[in-house]
C-alpha cells in the first residue's frame, strides 16, 4: 500500500484499503449496506480486477499503477439535483489532474476527464434514492496515474502524457482535497457557479462536431447541458437535448 497522507477535513479519514478486489463500487455499496461506512468513508485498492464504467464497460488497470477508489457521501439532496453531484465530482476530479499538467484539461459528457482526445478518468457515480431523496452517493473513480500501455486506443496516464512517476497518494489526497471544497459548494447551493464552471470545461463545447443518435451521423455543437443533466446541441437552428447513452461522439 503506498502512503496515504490526508490533508482533507472529513473525506478519506474513514479509509478501507484492500491490496486487491473485484470493485470498490461494490465493496463501498456492501459497507453501506452494513453500515460500516461514515459519511466521506473512502474504499481504496492497489488492483481493482473487475472495475466497471459507464455502460457497463469493464476498466483496464495495471496492478499498483494506478487509482481506483470509491468515496461514499450521505448527501440527502432532492433527486432533482443528481447531475449537480455529478458536475461537482467531475470539476474536483479535472482540477486535481490538471496541477501535474500543462496541456488543459476537460470534461467529455457527463463525466469523464480527457486530455485532448485522450481518456485520463472514468467516474462511475451510482446513487440510491429513498422517496424524493439521495439517500447515499458511491463516487467511483478510475485514474490512470503511472500504467505506460493500454488496450483501449484513446486510453492515456499521467505518466504517459508527461514520462514521469507520480505518487499515487498524493494525487488522491488533492483529489479529495478539491472533492471537499466543491461538495462544500453543493452544501451552499452554488448551482450557478457549479453549472457555469461544468460547461466552461465542456470537451467539444462551442466546437463543430460529429456526433451520432440511433446510428445517424450529423454535425453539431455542444453548447452546455440543462437543469436535467442532458446534453445540449446546436444543429443548425435548433437545440437537441440528450441523457446519458442516446449520443455518440466520432473522432474522426
């Protein structure tokens, strides 16, 4: 296990480390189950060997390379306000990674962190509701800190975009550090702020891209998401709203 030194007020201070699992999404959602895991209780593994991503997709990690962690918080908001979490999570996460790099850093819709067109972090956010409420939040997240090879084409590490080593330990701790201080905004209500900052780091925003929905390739620009979380695109004079699986991005 390498060193983990918190500097953060609550988040992480209850620690669960297992020097292998099969995901730490569902070890966090067993100890809540349980009721072992205090708001801020942060699950950590040296090698996570049946991580998962959005859709369902499975997370290519090299033993001791990289970070996989899962936060658990109690945020008893309305249902409406999910996708604030969501953007919250994911501008902690980019201003965290973006201290060890020059080139900026950018967020592809809902919440992945890219680097040009190069994937540095999956976050996998699974909430459970109890009537109106988010009754508890397990905040997943896969970082590509030091692994040199991926199967994956458009998978990138730290280490691959600069060639350096980084700590592990020390990443994760400004991670929490930043996952602190926007979770604090959420607490204010700052959904403007949040919501403004999310799109400024929009990978694609104001660009003229292609995109597909049902299997149709057709040219658009992201122009920011919405109360709901959807994806808003221009395409030509009219604005098309999309959830999560109903777009696909090409490259080309």
């Amino acid at each position: 296990m390498e060193s983990l030194s918190l500097t953060t007020t609550q988040f992480g201070k209850q620690l669960f480390y297992y020097p292998s699992c099969g995901s730490t999404n569902q070890i966090a959602s067993q100890l809540i189950r349980d009721k072992q895991a205090e708001h801020g209780a942060l699950v950590w593994t040296d090698h996570q060997v049946a991580g998962r991503g959005q859709q369902n997709k499975s997370w290519e990690s090299e033993a001791g390379q990289n970070i996989a962690a899962s936060l658990i918080v109690y945020p008893q908001w309305s249902v409406s306000q999910q996708f604030y979490l969501n953007m919250a999570v994911s501008l902690a996460i980019r201003e965290a990674i973006q201290h060890f790099l020059s080139d900026l850093v950018l967020i592809k819709w809902p919440n992945d962190i890219f680097i040009q067109d190069r994937k540095l972090v999956g976050i996998l956010i699974q909430n459970s509701l109890m009537a109106d409420k988010i009754h508890t939040s397990v905040i997943g997240m896969g970082i590509n800190v030091n692994q040199q090879e991926f199967c994956a084409p458009r998978a990138t590490s730290l280490a691959k975009e600069i060639d350096q080593q980084f700590s592990r330990g020390e990443i994760l701790n400004l991670v929490l550090v930043r996952m602190e201080s926007r979770y604090q905004q959420l607490l204010s209500q700052d959904y403007v702020s949040i919501k403004s900052d999310y799109e400024s780091y929009l990978l694609g925003k104001d660009e003229l891209r292609i995109f597909s929905d049902n299997n149709e390739k057709f040219s658009g620009m992201i122009i920011g998401v919405d109360s709901s979380g959807r994806l808003m695109i221009r395409v030509e004079n009219e604005v098309l709203r999309y959830n999560f699986q109903e777009i696909v991005y090409h490259w080309e």
